[in-house]
C-alpha cells in the first residue's frame, strides 16, 4: 500500500499504514541485529544529510544495508555541486535518476515536500527545518506501542523545546489521532506553535504546563527533547533557557512505575546519566528501533513488501 509513496508529513500515512509498518518493523528485529538478507538487492538508497545526523542517517544506511541494498552519500554538503551554487532542485532531478529511494535532512522546512516535486522515486522527510521528522515519529510510536502495548488512552508527556523541536512536532499530530492524551511541559517561549497545538486541540484534550513535577505522576510517557540552539534567530534567547529543565533521579521519586521516558537523542544534559540505569530509561532502544522500522518502510516504499 504504502509503494511509491513519499513520506514528508506524519499525516501522509493512515493509521492502518502505521500499524503495518509496526507489524513488518517487528519481523525485521532479527535481521536489525545482523541476520541479513537480500530483500532489497538491486536497490538503492541515497542519503542527503545537508544538517547534522548519527541516529537517522546511519540507522536508514544500515536498513539498506541489512536488506542487502546499496547507499549512496556524500560526506559533506560542501563536496557537492550545491556549494557551486547548484539547485536543491537540479541536485534532487539527478540523484533520482541514480537511486530508487531518497531520504533528505535539511534545514529549510518544506525542503523535503520540494524535494518529492522533483523526483519520480519516493522521498522520505529525514527532518526539515523546525518542520516534520515523520519516520522519528513511527520509531517513537513502535517504542511506546512495543513496550506498553497501546497507544489510545495513555498519559504522554512532551517535555522541552517544543517550539523548535521537530520530533514533537510530528508526534504530536499522531498521538492526537491514536487519541492519546497530551501534556505538553515546556518553558516559556518554546511552547508548541498554535497550527499544531490547533490540530491537536480539536482530537484530544492536552494540558499544558511549565511545571513537570506537577504532573510527572499522572505519565505513562515522558519524551524529553533538547533545546534545539542551532534554530535560536539570538543566542543570547537560547542562554536565558539553557538548562531550564533536567530529569534526574529525584525528578522521578513520584514517577509511576511503569513510565517510560523517551528522547529522539542526542540529549545535552536534560536527561542526568543515573536515569540511563533505571528500568524508566527507554531512549537507547528507541535509538535502535530506528533499524527495524526504517527497514519496514524501505522495503514498504519500494513496493517489495
Ligand atoms: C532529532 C532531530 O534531528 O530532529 N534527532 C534525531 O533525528 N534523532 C532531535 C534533535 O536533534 O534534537
């Protein structure tokens, strides 16, 4: 179903899609942790990361790989014909015309939407600007599901810089349609822009706040976010909030049991080292779900399953 498809927006996909991408993410598991195989032999997938990247990028570089696909990259923006002043458009024309699949991280948002005007192949939003990280979104989602067993009905918490943040913003679109319940804990001036708080707001209920004690015992999920600095227009705006907030320990002293926290990493010092040994701490296999369920949308994208 999901062949051809571009995905730029987490509202591209149904929620029917999502849970198919769930269901194949998990048969994937197996070949994630090294049993590969030749699913997408032939095929290739070019990464063009024009932003900083670990997880993503080399998380899509090793589904393609795991499937037994071939990655095309360049290292540097600077080492390609952009910095000669080529067309993000002529780039895009090009690169499709060697690959099968494109994934595209870059800091102007709606790069990714122009990107899939220009390109016959799918294209797949890596992070755009302050916009959309749609398949961060489907990896936070299989970790919430896969570990709590649904999504309706939960408390999540989104904690930090959700003005700038592009992961919370994409989640939040899609906890409001699986009709979760959102508390949106963020300092002042980095609270969610109005059109999404709008979307939200007209599904479920959400609460907001700028105090995560006073809520931190009602969490079935706290996803912490880092303030996003680079995005600051001032950086003297990004000082003032620095170090606003920091999950420790004592923070969860009135934690439910069962809360997982989550981050899209990489974390600065929101989330103190101790938390890493509590059963609370789930962002490291969050961090790897990202091979299985880039795998599931790879293989879904180019029509092979
Ligand atoms: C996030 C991003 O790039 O938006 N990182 C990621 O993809 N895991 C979050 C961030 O940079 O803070």
């Amino acid at each position: 179903m999901l062949k051809g498809k571009d995905i730029i927006t987490i509202k591209d996909l149904s929620k029917r899609e999502i849970f198919e991408i769930f269901e194949t993410a998990k048969e994937m598991i197996p070949i994630a942790k090294g049993k590969s195989i030749d699913l997408l032999k032939g095929k290739i997938l070019a990464t063009l990361f024009f932003e900083p990247s670990t997880r993503t990028r080399f998380s899509f570089e090793t589904a393609m790989h795991r499937l037994g696909g071939e990655v095309i990259s360049f290292a540097d923006p600077k080492t390609t014909s952009i910095s000669k002043g080529e067309t993000l458009a002529d780039t895009i024309r090009i690169v499709d015309s060697y690959s099968d699949v494109i994934v595209i991280r870059h800091s102007y948002e709606g790069a990714a939407k122009l990107a899939s005007k220009f390109a016959d192949h799918p294209v797949i939003n890596a992070g755009d600007g302050a916009g959309q990280h749609p398949t961060q979104t489907l990896l936070d989602l299989f970790t919430i599901w896969s570990n709590l067993g649904k999504i309706e009905n939960l408390n999540v918490g989104l904690l930090g810089d959700l003005k700038y943040g592009r992961t919370v913003h994409s989640l939040a679109l899609a906890l409001a349609d699986f009709g979760a319940n959102l508390y949106m804990i963020s300092p002042k001036g980095l609270e969610m822009p109005d059109h999404i708080n709008r979307e939200v707001g007209e599904k479920i209920k959400v609460k907001k706040t700028e105090d995560l004690l006073s809520v931190i015992g009602e969490l079935d999920v706290l996803y912490v976010t880092r303030i996003q600095k680079e995005r600051f227009p001032d950086i003297n705006e990004y000082l003032k909030i620095a170090g606003s907030y920091r999950i420790d320990l004592s923070t969860l002293e009135k934690a439910k049991k069962d809360l997982i926290i989550l981050h899209p990493l990489p974390r600065i010092d929101e989330i103190s080292p101790d938390v890493d040994y509590t059963p609370h701490a789930k962002y490291f296999e969050q961090a790897f779900n990202g091979v299985p369920v880039r795998m599931a949308i790879l293989s879904m994208v180019m029509g092979v399953r």
